[in-house]
C-alpha cells in the first residue's frame, strides 16, 4: 500500500493540464464544503480525484483510454463495488466546458449531503 501513495505523489506532480485546472475549482472545498483528495489509492487503483464522504470518484480521460476502454469499465466496476459512483470526464470538457462539468459534478453530490 505504501507503493501506492508514493506513486499517488508522484502523479500529483505530473499532472496533466485538465487535472491542473479541475483541481483549482475542487480544493479547499470550494464545491459546496465537500473535500476531494487528488490521485487518491482506492481499490487497487488511483483515481484522478475522490470525495470520500461523498463516495464520488471523479476521472479524466485523455486520448490514450480511447484504447484502454475495457480497462476503464473493469475499473470503475471494482470501484463502483465498494459503493462508489464514478463519473468520466474527457479532458477537452473539463478545459473548456468546466462550468458544465462542476454542475454535473454538483449534481452526484448534492443529494448525498447530509
């Protein structure tokens, strides 16, 4: 597990333009008091962002899952066991229609506040 949070760091540094962006509207709990955690190990895997309480994951998808479709799916259903809801987002969207996105993102976590 220890393996995992250090390449969780790792890919924090590295991260993609779209991931850069979206984080600066999600931290510091700007969307509606929830806290994401970026690059966050969960089931084996790390995801792109997580709102634990929430039990949301968010993903962001370049070009290069085009290829890995089957990959995504098996993934998101190991995550989506544990009782997660995994939403994908494509980088494109989340650096041009981010409003769009938020508010779809706003939309999985509203009726889940307690």
């Amino acid at each position: 597990m220890q393996r995992k949070w250090m390449l969780a760091r790792q890919l924090r540094h590295a991260a993609t333009d779209a991931e850069r962006h979206l984080w600066q509207r999600l931290r510091h709990e700007q969307l509606g008091c929830f806290k994401f955690r970026r690059q966050y190990p969960l089931a084996g895997y790390i995801v792109d962002f997580a709102c634990v309480p929430a039990r949301l994951v968010l993903e962001l998808d370049g070009g290069q899952h085009l290829e890995a479709a089957r990959y995504d799916m098996e993934r998101t259903q190991v995550i989506e066991a544990l009782g997660y809801r995994v939403l994908r987002f494509w980088n494109d969207d989340v650096l041009l229609r981010t409003e769009a996105v938020l508010e779809e993102v706003w939309r999985h976590l509203e009726p889940r506040k307690d």
